[in-house]
C-alpha cells in the first residue's frame, strides 16, 4: 500500500500530537512543527460547519473535560474542525 505524502505528514503530526508537545519536538530533534505541519486556513464552507458542529457538542463539554483533564474545551473544537474539514 502507498500512501501520499500529506497522509505521512498527517500521521506523523498525530502521533506527535499524542506524545510530545511542539516544543520538546523542536528542542529533541531541531524542527519548527508549526511551519513543518502548517495547516492551511478554513473555508468559509467549513467554517460554518465548525461553528454548527461546537454548538451541537456544548452539551458534552463535561465529558470532554472529564476525559481530557484541562483541555477538554480544546479537544471539543479540535474534534469540530476535523469533523468540518472531512464534511465540508
């Protein structure tokens, strides 16, 4: 099976994602994530649908937190824009 390179990048930035934060990737191995993994701005399709999707989730922003200790907000609209970009 071959795969893209933007599915490569995609894996590695989620698996970085998972286990070091930006910094410490800088630090450990001397690369920018941020400029390497540069994700392109929403369109205004995916925007509203970003927007459609947190407002359906606050209900749940509980359950985020309760399983993301501090981040749940962050997870919550982490989540609504990857739902938005594979719908819209």
């Amino acid at each position: 099976m071959k795969i893209t390179k933007k599915q490569l990048m995609q894996i590695i930035k989620e698996e970085i994602e998972l286990v070091l934060t930006n910094e410490e990737v800088e630090e450990f191995f001397g690369v920018n994530v941020g400029e390497l993994l540069k994700e392109k701005e929403l369109t205004e399709p995916e925007k509203k649908e970003k927007e459609r999707l947190v407002r359906g989730m606050k209900g749940k922003e509980e359950d985020f937190e309760e399983r993301y200790p501090g981040q749940g907000k962050n997870v919550m609209y982490a989540t609504a824009t990857k739902m938005a970009k594979k719908r819209a």
